[in-house]
C-alpha cells in the first residue's frame, strides 16, 4: 500500500489523513502491540497495520485490539502452514479458486461457485477458505492489498449454502482479513438468493456490504461493468468473456503446489529481513498501560484457549448442510454439473 496519497482506495473509501497522519497512528499501533519477531513480525507491515486502522475507522486503541486478535489467531490456527495437499478434497469441484488472470487494476480474482459444495465439514469449509485468502494474498502485487471475487450463481439453489459456513466465514474474513475485499461480483444471483441475502447482509460490516455489486448477464449496464474490471479476452464464459476452458483440478493442483512453494519462501524470511523491511518499529515502549476496561483483553497472549473457530462438531447440523453430499455418486454428479 502507497502511504503518500490522501486518497488511497485500499478500502474503497477516501482516505481522509494525510501521509504524516497515517504514519504517526502506524507507529502508535506499533507502541500497542509491541515488540514481535518471526511470521508475526513479517504480518505487521505498515501495509497490513493499514488495513486494520482502515476497518475500526481510525481508531488507534480500537485497531490494535483487533489486530492482536488476528495475531494471536494466527498464532494458533497457523493459516500459514496450511498447505495444498491438506484442503484438496474441498478443492475438487472447483468451488473456490484462484484464477490465471487478474483485473485490470492486478488484483488477485478468486472465483466462487456455490453449486460446486461437496462437503459438510464446516471446519474443512473454512480451513479451505484461508487456503485461498492466502494464496490470494500472497500472489499480490506489491502495489495492491486487496482483491476482487468473482461468485458464479449458475445452477444455484439454497441447499448449496449454510447459515453457519456463511456466520464462520464472515467472522474468519472480516476480523483478519480486513479491508482485503476491494469488489465482489455476484453473477446472475436468481431471486432465490435474495432471502439469504437478506439473512446474511446483518452479518457483514456496512463497509463490506457496499463492495457486493449484483451483475446480470441480460443487463448492458452490467456488462459495461466486467469490461470496466476485466480483459474480457482472459475472463470466464460464466462471466460474460471469451475464455472457454472448463476448471481442471489437476492443472489447479500443479499450480497450487508451486504457489506452496513460493508461500512458504515468504515466511521463512529470517527475523532481519522482516525488521529491516519494517523501518518505523517501535521497541520502546512495548506496551501501554490499560486506560479503561477496553484494554482489558489487549495484551498479546498466544497460549490462550482454542478460538472458537474451532468448532466442536466437525458437520453443520443437518438443516444447515448439504443434503446427499457423503455419496460418492452425488459427488461425481455435482462434479460434472460444475465443469
């Protein structure tokens, strides 16, 4: 992220300080979150500390809280080391992932089919889900902190989703992976969608809820969208653009072991190279005293109990689950209804 605009769109939304401003509560954040070392360090960019004062509006103490959170999040659930080979299963039908081309702004563009479900595991559902966001991240450009999804809604019904895999997922997304949203496409949604949609909209932030834009095929003023967004040469058939070609897992695979490989360069950069890259850290000071009872809950503790992301039940209750899903012929023939 460039701190040198008063206006940058890290969020979609006027950033109102100026550079000496942003950079000054960066550094207040630093002070509140103290010294680290390792992944956690290489986490907290100026970037990244951004993006989490972006979501609580500004507000220092507010910010920290919720990146300490993350951090010790991430310290326990490690969405780092997930890797290619430990969510495959959720992978197969092609129900998210990454795709070869970005937007015209070089965003990463994860693609979504709910039609494409195949399991009733919601710890698998959303451990596949940081998969991607990973992913997503970490094939970035340098110059961007956000990401656009795609979400196909042909052949939907309201058996394809859950209540409860969409409750963990905007939980999972919104309190660390703020501010990665820049767009999201919801493709030719049927009006079927619009009570769940009415469902989930309270569970998502005002902010977050803005960037959801309905797109219809039969709508010119939709299409002058996806031609304002993409290379309608390199976007999906299901998209409105050129590229035909089906989602093949096993080419999907080979390139998400590579990605493993370059995922795993990026965190095992030594302690040096993250300090160095970090130039206004603060190591005085390492943490401030509690002013009022928000600051309660604020020290970094990272042997603290489970999240309660990990859920106890490892399948949704069956009024939230897709029915059929444990058959392996129903399994073939959601495959083939994706491709």
């Amino acid at each position: 992220m460039s701190t040198g605009s008063t206006k940058a769109t890290l969020n979609g939304f006027e950033n109102s300080l100026r550079p000496e401003e942003e950079q000054n509560k960066i550094n207040e954040m630093r002070k509140l979150i103290g010294p680290l070392s390792g992944k956690l360090a290489l986490y907290c960019s100026d970037a990244s500390i951004s993006r989490y004062l972006m979501a609580r509006s500004w507000n220092v103490k507010k910010a920290a809280k919720m990146l300490k959170a993350t951090l010790k999040w991430r310290s326990e659930y490690k969405p780092d080391e997930i890797r290619w080979d430990n969510v495959a299963s959720e992978a197969e039908t092609g129900k998210i992932y990454r795709s070869n081309y970005t937007d015209k702004q070089g965003r990463t563009v994860l693609v979504m089919r709910p039609r494409c479900q195949n399991t009733k595991s919601v710890k698998g559902q959303i451990k596949y889900l940081v998969y991607c966001m990973e992913n997503a991240v970490v094939n970035l450009p340098e110059d961007q902190e956000q990401m656009v999804w795609l979400i196909d809604f042909h052949g939907f019904n309201l058996s394809h989703i859950s209540i409860k895999v969409t409750k963990e997922t905007a939980h999972v997304l919104q309190e660390h992976y703020p501010e990665r949203l820049g767009i999201a496409i919801l493709y030719d949604a049927p009006k079927i969608f619009e009570p769940f949609w009415k469902v989930a909209k309270p569970f998502l932030d005002p902010k977050t809820a803005s960037k959801v834009n309905f797109v219809y095929s039969d709508d010119p003023n939709s299409k002058k969208i996806m031609e304002e967004l993409f290379d309608m040469r390199l976007l999906e058939s299901a998209f409105g653009g050129d590229d035909k070609a089906d989602f093949d897992i096993n080419k999907y695979a080979e390139r998400m072991r590579e990605d493993d490989k370059k995922l795993s360069s990026f965190w095992e950069k030594d302690d040096t190279s993250a300090l160095s890259a970090q130039p206004t850290v603060v190591t005085t000071e390492p943490s401030l005293e509690p002013t009022n009872s928000e600051s309660d809950s604020d020290a970094l503790d990272v042997k603290v109990d489970k999240l309660s992301l990990d859920v106890d039940e490892e399948e949704s209750p069956i009024e939230e689950t897709l029915p059929g899903t444990d058959s392996t012929n129903e399994n073939a023939d959601r495959l083939k209804q994706c491709n």
